[in-house]
C-alpha cells in the first residue's frame, strides 16, 4: 500500500494535449486500423482513459455507440467541447468521469479499447489486474478487447537514464503559445518501472521565459508477460500484430497490438 501511494498517475496538461501530439506519426495509423477490425454492423465500443477523445470520436463518426471514460475532469471538458464541434450527440458518443480501475456503468459491450501505450500508465500489477478486471466485467461473451503498447526495446532499457530527448516545438492555440518539450526517463529495472518528465519552455510576450514539467510513472511490457497477465485476468489474445500496418509481431516491431477475448 505504501509503494502504491507513491505512484505517481500520468494526466496530461489538458489545454497541451492535442496539440502536443497532434504531428505523431502512429496517431495517424492506431484508430483507423482498429477500425478496420470492426465489422460492418455497428458495434456498442468502450474507450478506457479516453482523454480528449481523440480516438473516440472518429470511432463514433463511423456509426458505432462509444462509451469513453477518464478521471480527468479537464481533459473530459476538453472531450465535451470536441464532440460538439463534430455535431455528436451523447448518444452517439457518451462521456463518463470515472476511474477506470474501479468501473462499473451496469452494462457490457462489444469491443473495449484503450490505446497510445496507456495501458503502461497502470505500472504496478495491482492496477493492472483491477483494470483488467473491469475489462471482462463490461466485455460481452463474444466480445473484443483491444490493447496497444510500445514493444520493449532492449538497447533502450539498458539505460537507466536519459536526458533532453525527443526535443519538439508544438503551439497551443488557446495560449497563443509556441512551446519547445524534451523528456527526460530514469529506470528502476528492479521495479519495471520508469519515471518520465516532460519539460515544456516557453517565452511571453515580455520575452520572459517560463518554465512547467508534467512527471508521471509507466512501466513497460513484454509479449510472453503480456499473455500471461491477460489470462489471469480471464481474458486471452486471439491475435497480436506488430504494427499498423498490419505485420505480425516480431522481434523488430515497434508495437504490441492485441486482440484479446473473453478466456
């Protein structure tokens, strides 16, 4: 209980969010191609940790009832804003403030997603088992669980730091505001665990710069263990893919993408 007090939940900076991913390559690639796995008859879809519903919105725009969930009060407001702009309605597209390691909406569906590696956000085992857990409880008898995380690349983690990495400019509209990021990640290979800061820098107009950080802990995953913590969980993988494009899962992939089912 005392090490789990400690952990510290990634939430994103919710006026940053989109615009700080909005140039990332696989977001253009994890919706549609989930997508392409649904069948043609519309489908009752649960997004988990939904954000600003970057991926659920375009799952309700093509015709399907999505449901999403997140305990970020902020980034739901953001959500709200963004399903208006797109002329959906709540019952094509419902969004729920909840956690979603304690859900329970009293129905089940046909497919449960949660994408962009958020599964890893959950770094303990503890978490993992009670998100997954909820899982089954909404999941349909035949029903489709869908997860995505970054495959763990074993160069990377020997490294137990690493600093000013993945340097970017994104702009935020809202702010009027051009921010330079970079990350910084240090590993506890011991707790499988790594704590990730990003640091964001700006300028005003006064040419006074400012300085902000968003710090979070994740973990990371490898295929074998993924499987094993699925099924104990009562769920099973029916399908991994190591990409978007659809590849099977090899030593080289980027990602581990799982079509799981009811065990």
């Amino acid at each position: 209980m005392r090490h789990n007090a400690r952990v510290k939940r990634y939430k994103a900076i919710a006026e940053y969010y989109d615009a700080e991913y909005a140039n990332l390559e696989m977001l253009k690639h994890d919706v549609p191609f989930f997508l392409g796995q649904l069948p043609r008859k519309r489908q009752s879809v649960l997004e988990l940790a939904v954000g600003t519903a970057r991926a659920a919105i375009p799952i309700a725009q093509a015709g399907h009832r999505a449901v999403g969930v997140d305990y970020a009060r902020d980034l739901l407001a953001i959500a709200n804003r963004k399903r208006a702009a797109a002329g959906l309605t709540d019952r094509e597209l419902s969004l729920v403030y909840g956690d979603v390691r304690k859900l329970d909406l009293g129905r089940k569906f046909d497919w449960i997603t949660i994408f962009f590696n958020t599964f890893l956000a959950f770094p303990t085992l503890p978490e993992q088992d009670r998100v997954l857990q909820a899982v089954r409880r909404h999941l349909k008898p035949h029903g489709r669980f869908w997860l995505d995380i970054f495959q763990p690349d074993l160069q990377i983690l020997a490294g137990s730091q690493k600093k000013g990495f993945e340097p970017r400019c994104f702009y935020v509209p809202q702010f009027n505001r051009t921010i330079y990021q970079t990350t910084s990640i240090q590993r506890d290979l011991a707790r499988q665990t790594q704590n990730v800061t990003f640091h964001y820098s700006w300028f005003d107009e006064f040419g006074v710069m400012h300085r902000e950080r968003n710090r979070f802990e994740m973990t990371w995953i490898f295929p074998r263990e993924l499987g094993v913590l699925l099924e104990r969980n009562g769920l099973k993988i029916e399908k991994l893919w190591g990409n978007y494009d659809g590849s099977s899962l090899t030593s080289a992939s980027p990602r581990i993408i799982a079509r799981c089912i009811r065990a």
